[in-house]
C-alpha cells in the first residue's frame, strides 16, 4: 500500500481582468472547444486526463456541458506532433493545452500566435522561448514549469545514496526528445567518479535492444530521462529492469507504480490539474500574456520497496526517511 504524504504547489501570484480579445471570444454561442495535444497514447494518459479535466471543473468548466476537446496523440511520435498543432489550429480551438510535454508545447507554439496556450513543461520556458517572462510571459502562452531537467544532479545523488559503490550508470535516453541534449549533459555534469554510459530508444523494440547492450556492458545502475514516450513504456521499462536486475531512477512517481524502483520529481497529476485550471481561465477571458507560469517548488521521492526486495537491495533509512511514498 502507499504512504503518501502531500506535498504542495507554490504559485506565482498573479491574474488578470484583460479579456483574451482573439480566440477565447469569438465562440460567443457555441461551445468553446480545447485542444488537447500530447506526445503519448490516450491509454496511457487516462489518470492525467483525469486530473485536466479536474483542473477545468474547478475553474467551471466540464467536457461534454459546456466545453469540449479535442484529443491529438502523437503516439510516441514527436515528428507528428507539428502536423497535430496545426490541425488544431485549423479547427480554431479556443485553447490549446499541452500538459506535460515540452516538445507539444513547442508545436503549438509554431503554430499559431494568437491562440492561447495552456501548457506544462519540464525546462524553463523563457529559454525554450514560450515565455518572455515568468510572471508576465507577454505573449500567447503560459502555464506549469515542473523542472524535470533541473532535477537530474538531485536524482544522481539519490542514485549513489542507494547504490554508493556503482561507477557505470547507464543513461536511457530519447534522441528525438528535445529534453535530450540537457539530459545528457547534465547527468554527465552530475556523475562523481562514474562512468555514464549512453543508451537510446525511440521504439519499444529499441528498449528492449538497449537493456541487452547495457547489460553486456555491465551496467551497474540506469537513469532513464523524462519524456512522454518513457512515460508510455513505463510497464516494459520495468518489467525489463526486473527481469535484468537493473536497479534504476526515474522522474515521476508512476514509473514507480509500474514497478520501477526510484523516482524524485514533480507530482505530474497535480500538474496537469492545475494546467486544466489555467485553460478555464483562458475560456473566462483571461490574458495569457498576464497569467504567471506556475513553478513547482515542492518535489516527492517515491521508492517501491518490494522492486527494491526483488533486487536484493537494502535502502538505507535515511532514503526512507524522506520518501514522500513508499510502496510495499
């Protein structure tokens, strides 16, 4: 069972009475349509669908009442991802949300400038050009910074907390993601007497090539970056990790309840929940140019005690200590 204790959400204060004078206002009689746009597959994605569609509830708003989406999935394909915004774009939705993938965010962005957008992303989004400023972002977009690439030295140092005398750490990466170059360099800059080994995949049958070449070069542990297509395969990262006896570091919790053994990051339904509040705001008329992007300040390390069995592994109370949850 899980012991979960809640950590918050601190935003930046901020709102705006200026009326979104484009596309937020020009369904004065229909139903204002969101357009949802993500990296992964619907499957995947059903508890942080959930949790969007809380976001819109708070803020008034319930799909099929009196708002509707419209769904595009890249299905772990980030090339189809411009093709899908433009589509968007072309339907004229009153919002485009992309919670959770920085790569989506990026596409709409690309693709329009005067339709608003709701957006959650792992790097900063004035250095990913989505925002001039974060209290003030100045142009069509705002929404939710959840640091998944600033984590990575914090997720290094729990990795040689659990395992002190491991020295060749594979990197599990997604070429085609755009998190991935930051990811890489940064692990590297995070690595204290420890050889980083990189891995890639962008299919499933690419993971399964990568944990063969991994485990012929006697990989002690791995860390397996970010991204909407690792969240999509996070069964078969772990089923994987298992059945290779690779203790390994992920970024959300839900790695960890797939199986996985660690994971240090953002709580990312909360996320998406408040990228849902964010989007309703915009449906009210509210400028996105003037909404602050939100900034997660609290993170949750999650540990699956019964992997970590399975591995042989002793997790050191300290590392128990300030789990935020613990599966057993």
């Amino acid at each position: 069972m899980f012991g979960i204790r809640r950590r918050e959400f601190i935003t930046l204060l901020g709102s705006s009475v200026a009326a979104w004078p484009i596309t937020a206002r020009t369904q004065q009689t229909a139903m204002p349509v969101i357009g949802f746009l993500d990296v992964s597959f619907a499957a995947e994605r059903t508890e942080f669908i959930a949790a969007f569609r809380l976001g819109l509830a708070d803020g008034g708003y319930v799909e099929g009442q009196n708002v509707t989406i419209e769904y595009r999935w890249a299905e772990g394909r980030y090339d189809r991802l411009p093709e899908l915004a433009a589509d968007l774009v072309r339907r004229r939705v009153s919002v485009i949300a992309t919670p959770g993938t920085t790569a989506a965010a990026l596409a709409a962005k690309a693709a329009t400038a005067t339709i608003p957008i709701a957006f959650g992303v792992a790097g900063d989004p004035v250095k990913l050009g989505l925002a001039a400023r974060l209290d003030r972002p100045g142009g069509n977009a705002t929404g939710f910074n959840f640091f998944t690439i600033e984590l990575v030295a914090k997720r290094m140092q729990l990795l040689r907390e659990l395992l002190p005398a491991a020295k060749r750490i594979g990197l599990l990466t997604n070429p085609t993601d755009l998190i991935n170059e930051s990811a890489l360099r940064d692990v590297e800059a995070a690595a204290v007497g420890q050889q980083i080994l990189v891995f890639e995949a962008t299919t499933g049958r690419e993971i399964d090539a990568a944990f063969e070449a991994l485990m012929g070069e006697k990989v002690e542990a791995l860390f397996v970056t970010g991204g909407g297509f690792f969240g999509a395969r996070r069964v078969q990262l772990a089923i994987l990790a298992a059945r290779y006896g690779v203790p390994a570091i992920y970024s959300i919790r839900h790695f960890v309840e797939a199986g996985g053994l660690m994971s240090y990051g953002t709580n990312y339904a909360d996320m998406c929940r408040q990228v849902g509040l964010y989007a309703a705001r915009i449906l009210k008329g509210a400028n996105p140019m003037d909404l602050p992007v939100m900034q997660a300040t609290r993170f949750e390390l999650v540990i699956n005690l019964n992997t970590a069995r399975a591995l042989r592994l002793d997790v050191p109370p300290t590392l128990l200590a300030i789990a935020d949850a613990v599966i057993e």
